[in-house]
C-alpha cells in the first residue's frame, strides 16, 4: 500500500474578547444604531413634510423684552370649498 499524504494543519484563528471587551463592542454598537435612528427619523421628516414658502403658516418669533421669547402662531383657514359636481 501506498502511504498516505499528511494534509497540512489548518490554522484557526480565534478571538478572545473579555466581559468589559463585550460590553464596551455593545456600547458603540448601541450609539451606533441611535445614531442612524436619528438621521434616519430627520431623512423622513424632510421628505414628508416639503418646505412651506408661506409666510402666513410659519410662527413668528416676538421679544416681549422680559427675556422670554413669545411664539405667535398663526391659524389659517381654507379658503374655498370643494364643490360636488353630480352627473
């Protein structure tokens, strides 16, 4: 019989991470995630909601000089109503 051919070893690798090492990966990994949380909630924000041009809609900012600012919000109204059109 022919001998047999010795495979060589194969080497593995392995990672030794400590408790403080676990929570530390944990950690960023949570700051991470809020992080992306956050741009993402402000990325559908600006999509839902289009700039508003109007002045009318947007609060406007009063000193009432006793150091507090007062905020003035404006209450807009529809204008036309919708018509019912019947065949």
């Amino acid at each position: 019989m022919a001998p047999r051919k010795r495979k060589k070893p194969v080497k593995k690798v392995k990672f030794q991470v400590t408790r403080s090492g676990i929570a530390g990966i944990a950690v960023v990994c949570f700051c991470i995630f809020l992080w992306m949380f956050l741009i993402g909630v402000w990325a559908g924000q600006s999509l839902l909601y289009p700039p508003v041009n109007d002045t009318k809609s947007s609060p406007e900012v009063s000193d009432s000089g006793k150091g507090k600012q007062v905020f003035e919000v404006i209450q807009l109204e529809a204008d036309k109503k919708k018509k019912i059109i019947q065949k």
